[in-house]
C-alpha cells in the first residue's frame, strides 16, 4: 500500500516552487491534502528570521505531539542552518538539503533516519506540468544570492546565485500554459540577478514569456531598484505585465542603508518609484525596522520619506537578529517593544496609501479568482490587491473583468452576475 505524503510549506514562493517540485516527483508515494492522514510530513521551512526558525520548530513539535508515529522530513533553507541541531535532537526523522529535493522519491524511502545536505551549486531542471490546489503558477528562475546585506541568512542557506536555463524556464510555462495557467510569478532569492551567469537578463526573458501561447499575466518576485533599468522600463505598458512591482528598499534613511550594506540610496530610489508610478503602477517594498543604529533621529527621517514615496504594498520585518551575520554584532540594539511600534506606524501609513490607490482604481480590473465557497471568491487583480467577489456562479479559476468596485477599509469587494463580462 502506497504510503501518504504531506506537504507543509513555510515562507517565500521560492519555497512554494520547490514544493511543486518535489510533489511532482512523487511516483511510488500517495499525496495527501489532510496533515492527520500522512505517513511522512515533509517540512518545506524558512530561516529567514527568528521568528521563522520559531513557526518550523513550534509545527515540528505540535505534529509530533499529535502524530508521534508520522515521519517528519526537514527540507528547505531551515535545513540548512537548523537541520543538524534538529536531527541530533531527535526532532525530525530526515534532513534533506536543497539539492536533493528532484529525488525525494527515493529519499523517503529510507527507513533509517538520514541527514542529506547535499550542496548549495546545484540547479534543478525539472519541469512541473501542473500547480497542484492553484490557479496561478510560480516560476523559480534563478538560486542564490551574491548580495551581502548585512542583517541576512539566505546567502549562507540558498549559497551563490546561479540562473536556470532560458530553455528549462521557457518550457516549463508553455506546458503550464497548455495546462490553462495563464498567470506566472517569476521568483527566485534574487530574481533581478537572473541571467548574469547567462550572457541574458529579466527583460530578455520576459520578452520570450510573452510569446508564449496562454500566457496572459506575468508578476516578479522582489526587485532590487538597482536592477531595473531602461531595457526594463520600455516594457511597464505592455499589456501581459502586471501592473504591480515589487521593489525591496528595506529602509530609507541612507545611514541605515550604509550600515545594513544595501545598494541602494533614498534619492534614487525616489526618483525610480516615482517613475513607475507615473505609469498607473502600484509598488510594494520590503522594509527592516528596529536594526541596530535606527535611532530617533534616523527614523523620523525615515518616516517622513515613507510618506513622500508611492508606495501601496509593504512587507515590513521587524529585525531579527540572525547568527553568523555582520549585523548581529552591531550596536546599539532597538527595544523590541519599539520596534513593534515602528512597525505599526510605518504599516499604517501604506496602508491608508492603498485605500487610497485602490479607490482611484475601482474600474477596468481584471480578477484571477483563485478559490472560493459558498457563493463568495477570492482573487488578486493587476494591482496586487485582493478582491472577494459574490457570485451564484462558479468562479474558481475564471478570469473576470469587475467595475465600480465596493471599496473598503478592510479590501476591495464586488459581485459577478450573469451579464458581467467573464472569459
């Protein structure tokens, strides 16, 4: 009898590809969608914070309590920097490290408890045919980073970047396409780096996507502003692009950015998202707060910059110290409980920014409905802002098009009928 198989995943939509992957691989295991049902659980884990290392464990720990019997498989970048800790404990039954995710079909065949690191050089080339349980796809372009910011982990858990072939990539989004996806997210640790190893780059790439038959919304992951330049910009008014960019400042006070070794600086990053912006896109960022030497002084300014950038999305860490980083010995700390405050502060300011973009685009959206039940469905229009629409017909990975929307404080909400327009 075949055994059955769960998959949690934690943190980043690299994480989510990886995933996909590894379920694809799957063919002498069954794939459950019920924790409680499965023989082995395997733990795709983020480290890129304390508080991430805090949700792997804490999981680990719960299953065991509930299912002291399943077999619990640690894969992704936790692997890497707390999978020998946790092996050695006796908290896990396996380690696999990133490289070994294309075998784990004969991986969980063990039936003695392994420790399987692999390396951080390789690349996968699998080729995943279907997003299992979504409607749109994620695309893993690139690995790696070769950026060293000062407060970060995932270079020494994901180690250099290095680029997927054009022609794995390429194929991999027409047979998802064929599939009826029609949106793609390129993600990766660096996307914006893709191609640098391969004599090519991001709009190259994003060039040959659009060609491909069934393709009808491409999205990127995070983008340093330093990697978008002009042969980027010519193609914002293309019509297959998202009109939602991510772009990571992760602070905008230039003594923080100096001490947290960034490549960016204020008045550059001011005059990129204004751009953008000037071309009907809303622009989301990430940002650290609470690392050390953000005193008074620096986030004041930092606030009143917030204020004067287009921003719509934010992604906002409060900083965690991680072991091994440059950051970690710098000083003086920020209080934890003013952190928290800081984050607040700066999270409600984007926020009211949002309601105030979305209400200056309530027209001519077009919604990937994702999931839904009982006559209410959940999707993401081009804006990256989230849509819950009623409808007494079944939405689940239709493509509609929603007017005069409803909106609220709390998000952006319609109903669909019968003389809507719908593809």
């Amino acid at each position: 009898m075949e055994k059955k198989v769960y998959f949690k995943t934690f943190g980043c939509r690299t994480n989510q590809f990886d995933t996909q992957v590894m379920m694809s691989k799957l063919r002498e295991f069954r794939l459950s969608d019920v924790e409680a049902e499965a023989d082995i659980v395997v733990v795709n884990s983020c480290t890129v914070t304390n508080g991430a290392d805090s949700s792997v464990r804490n999981y680990i720990s719960s299953l065991k309590r509930k299912s002291p019997n399943t077999k619990v498989i640690l894969a992704g970048c936790g692997s890497h920097s707390k999978g020998e800790s946790l092996f050695a404990d006796k908290k896990v039954f396996g380690v696999m490290g990133h490289s070994e995710k294309e075998s784990i079909n004969e991986i969980l065949k063990n039936e003695k408890p392994f420790y399987e690191i692999g390396d951080l050089s390789h690349i996968d080339s699998t080729i995943v045919e279907d997003f299992i349980g979504k409607s749109r796809s994620f695309i893993k372009i690139q690995e790696g980073c070769d950026f060293e910011c000062s407060y970060c982990i995932i270079p020494s858990v994901r180690g250099s970047a290095r680029s997927h072939r054009e022609d794995t990539i390429l194929a991999q989004i027409a047979s998802l396409a064929s599939n009826g996806f029609g949106e793609f997210i390129l993600t990766g640790t660096n996307v914006g780096s893709y191609g640098l190893d391969h004599n090519t780059n991001i709009p190259k790439l994003l060039k040959k996507i659009s060609q491909i038959r069934g393709v009808r919304r491409i999205r990127l992951g995070s983008l340093e502003p330093m990697q978008i330049g002009d042969e980027f910009l010519e193609l914002l008014d293309e019509p297959w692009m998202a009109k939602h960019l991510h772009i990571a400042l992760q602070h905008t006070s230039d003594k923080m950015l100096k001490l947290m070794n960034r490549r960016n600086n204020y008045h550059s990053d001011f005059e990129l998202l204004h751009s953008i912006a000037s071309r009907g896109y809303a622009l989301g960022t990430d940002y650290i707060v609470g690392h050390a030497g953000e005193d008074e002084v620096e986030w004041t300014e930092a606030i009143d910059r917030i204020k004067q950038l287009p921003l719509t999305h934010i992604h906002a860490f409060s900083y965690s110290k991680r072991d091994n980083t440059v950051s970690a010995t710098m000083r003086p700390e920020i209080r934890g409980d003013k952190a928290k405050a800081r984050h607040r502060e700066i999270t409600a300011i984007v926020k009211a920014k949002n309601f105030a973009f979305r209400r200056e685009h309530r027209d001519n959206l077009e919604v990937l409905i994702e999931s839904g039940k009982d006559g209410v469905y959940q999707g993401l229009d081009q804006y990256f802002n989230r849509v819950s629409v009623t409808s007494d017909e079944d939405l689940n990975s239709n493509w509609i098009f929603l007017n005069n929307m409803e909106v609220t404080d709390a998000g952006n909400k319609a109903t669909y009928g019968f003389f809507d327009n719908k593809e």
